[in-house]
C-alpha cells in the first residue's frame, strides 16, 4: 500500500492544479471515502458532484474521475482525495464484505443483484461483459450509445464544449479484453472509434480529450485484433473498416488509422485476412507498385473508377493519350490484376477487379 504524501501528489499534476486540489481538500470538500481492498473512493462537492477511484497499491494511484478534466496530470478532485489519505486511509471493508457475502442466502444475493443491474445500466454492461458466455455484441448498438452520448450535450448548443465521459462504453470493452474476448472487445471499440469519429465535427472544445481517447481505443483496438484467434472471416470486416477509415475518416483522424493498419500489417493480420479470402482486396509489394502504379496508370485507375468508361478508345481520348500507349498500359494492369476486362458487344470496358489496394509495408 503507498500512502500519498504533499510531495507524491505534487508529482502528479501541474502547479495550478494541486493549489486548487489543495483547496477543496482544506475546505472539506472530500465526502463518503470508502476502501475496498486498495482501492478507495469517495465523493467531490464542487460546482458539480463527482466520483474519484484511486488505487493505493499502484504506484501512479491508477486515479479516475467523473470531471472533465482533460489537462495534463491528474484533476484537482483526484488532488483533494489523495491529500485527504495523506492523513490516513479509511479503514478496509472487504473483511465485512466477504463475511457477508459468505453469510448470505444465495438467492437473496441473486434477487438483490437482479434488481440492481435493472436499475443501472452501466453496472448491468459490465456485469454481461464480465460473465456472460454467450455475448451478443454488434457495431451498430455501442455506435448509436456514441451518437446518444454526443445528442445530449448538444441539447443547449449546436457544439460541444467540454469533455464527454465515454466510460460507460470502453469500460465494456476493457471488460471484454480483461477476459480474453478480444473479438467482442474490439466490436466494442469499432463501434466507438466509429461513432466518434461521425461527430467530431461537432467538437468545439476538449480537443486533447477526444483525440487522446481515440487514440487510447484505437490502440487497444488494434491490440484486439492482433490477439484474438478467430477466424480471418472474424476479423475482415475490422481490417475493411480502417480501410475504409483511412481514406475517408475524418482528415486529421485518417493518419492515425493508417498508422493503426501499418501496425496490423507488421502483426501479419492483413495478409492472414486478405489470403483468406478477402476477394475486393488486393496485396501488393511495395517494389511491384512502385513498379506498376506509374502516374499515368494511376490517372487510367482514377478514370476506370469513376466508371464512365465506355471502351479503350474512350478511355484514351478521356485521357488525351495515344490508344496503343493506354492499351499496354492497360494490359499491365490487367496482368497484376488490379482491372479486369467486361465484354460489351466487339468493346471491351476496363473495370476495377478490386474495391482496395494495399502497399505492403503499409
């Protein structure tokens, strides 16, 4: 157990945070501190009501809080709280939890926990995530809790202009990562990276905590997937996802979801993913595109994909190049199967065979 100090507090925030911890500490401000085992929580009165968590066996106090808070170091609720244990932790009530516990009629103790996951959701999520065998976990139900999350701090003003606690969710998925399901884990987070990313626009403040959550999802993203064993077919549609996020997410996400791909690449997923099938993608070596992908078969690729082509000899005029030049450039394509060919009477249409192209390393 580390009991916090003046000086191990100070080590953890900035200045103008620990004055202003220090000062809700001496007004007594701390309220209902209570420890189980090491970890000890208590109740904040400030201009708002927040809840801190420390761990005083860890050697950063592993603190949370319920503030907004998205500066460096801890916030100054956390500061009161590890003052007020300087002077002495409160006393551990996991010997009277477990005498209880063990004391207890087993289905009094289950009708007490049913009525308690029915009054609060968020309890009831992780207990799901923690015990169930058989989870039912889609993209769509944690990406519309992000869009929930964004419509009620948007009832006041068009934008948001402060941090959004969004631990109701990853705490979900910390569960199912904590347990080993790193499939469902990562459903989780797909479904958050992706609702996320759809509002930002409406961010008008907090920046550093929206980018910096992202960034902590989208790594234990990644670590999911490189970890889990299912099947490719499992985890296609998360590569396809930072595929597409890559290229259309919103701009100054994209490089960090190019990144997350590049990570996934050195792991060997994508190629696990894409020789398992994953027809609408095609792998290639960096030195063969270099190679093939010449500016101006890239400009007949950018045209094909537009799909307005009628023929090679429209192609060409589009193009205003010679029809024979397009023609072996076209047949380079084809032999590195990046198009292929649909018959129309005596013409014959270039058309993409694959929807993505990926660079290894990416």
């Amino acid at each position: 157990m580390t009991t916090p100090t003046r000086d191990t507090v100070q080590d953890h925030c900035t200045e103008a945070v620990f004055e202003r911890g220090e000062t809700y500490h001496t007004e007594g401000r701390v309220y209902d501190r209570a420890r189980i085992d090491q970890h000890v929580t208590a109740t904040i009165h400030g201009s708002r009501q927040y809840e801190v968590t420390v761990d005083i066996a860890a050697p950063d106090f592993a603190p949370s809080c319920t503030c907004p808070y998205d500066g460096p170091g801890i916030c100054k609720h956390v500061v009161a709280v590890l003052l007020s244990l300087a002077n002495g932790v409160p006393p551990d009530e996991s010997p009277r939890i477990d005498r209880v516990l063990s004391t207890t009629d087993d289905a009094a103790l289950r009708t007490f926990l049913r009525h308690e996951l029915a009054q609060d959701g968020a309890l009831r999520d992780r207990f799901l995530a923690r015990f169930d065998e058989n989870p039912d976990v889609t993209v769509d139900e944690y990406r519309e809790r992000v869009e929930q999350l964004f419509t009620e701090h948007t009832t006041d003003y068009p934008v948001v202009t402060h941090a959004i606690d969004f631990s109701t969710i990853l705490d979900v998925a910390d569960e199912y990562r904590d347990r080993g399901r790193y499939l469902q884990a990562a459903t989780v987070y797909r479904g958050f990276l992706d609702g996320l990313d759809a509002h930002m626009d409406l961010v008008d403040a907090a920046y550093d905590h929206y980018t910096r959550t992202f960034q902590t999802a989208l790594d234990a993203y990644i670590a999911c997937l490189t970890n889990t064993d299912a099947p490719p077919e499992s985890r296609s549609p998360h590569v396809r996802f930072l595929i597409q996020q890559a290229a259309s997410g919103t701009d100054y996400l994209q490089e960090q979801y190019a990144d997350a791909l590049a990570e996934l690449d050195a792991a060997g997923v994508i190629r696990v993913v894409i020789h398992a099938g994953y027809d609408d993608v095609l792998l290639l070596d960096r030195e063969t595109a270099s190679a093939v992908l010449t500016g101006d078969r890239r400009e007949l690729l950018d045209h094909i994909h537009d799909g307005d082509v009628e023929s090679v000899q429209h192609l060409a005029k589009e193009v205003d190049r010679d029809k024979a030049v397009v023609s072996r450039d076209l047949e380079s394509l084809f032999t590195h199967d990046l198009i292929e060919y649909r018959e129309a009477g005596s013409q014959k249409i270039p058309e993409l065979k694959h929807e993505t192209v990926i660079v290894e390393p990416v």
